[in-house]
C-alpha cells in the first residue's frame, strides 16, 4: 500500500515546490491541483520546476475557493 497526495495550490509556489518534492521523496505519488485564477507563467514555471519528478501529475485546472 502507497500513500498518494492531492495538494491545492493557489500560492507560496517556492513552499509548494518544496513539500511536493519532500513527499515523492518519501514515495508518495502526487497530483496537484493549480488554481485557475494563476496566471499561465506562474503555472507553466512552476510545473517546469517540477518536471523532474515522474511521481508528480497534474490535474485540470478549475476555479476555487478555500474551503470549497
């Protein structure tokens, strides 16, 4: 058995980075989630800075709010 991770993201994306490559570390797959309300370079850079890990995978994108 595996434990997986969702992580919301809407900011701190340097803090994202960091905790999302301290759970593959630890052999945790990952899907994140971006907020849609981030601009195209902030998403496209943070998933660049990512791309080196094959355990993290990308959901589509949807408007939300804390909490909902």
């Amino acid at each position: 058995m595996s434990f997986g991770v969702i992580m919301l993201v809407h900011n701190a994306f340097d803090r994202a980075e960091q905790v999302a490559r301290f759970w593959v570390k630890g052999g945790c797959p990952i899907v994140i989630h971006i907020d849609k309300s981030v601009d195209q370079k902030t998403h496209d850079d943070f998933v660049a800075s990512l791309s080196d890990l094959k355990r993290i995978k990308f959901c589509k994108r949807h408007t939300c709010e804390w909490g909902t």
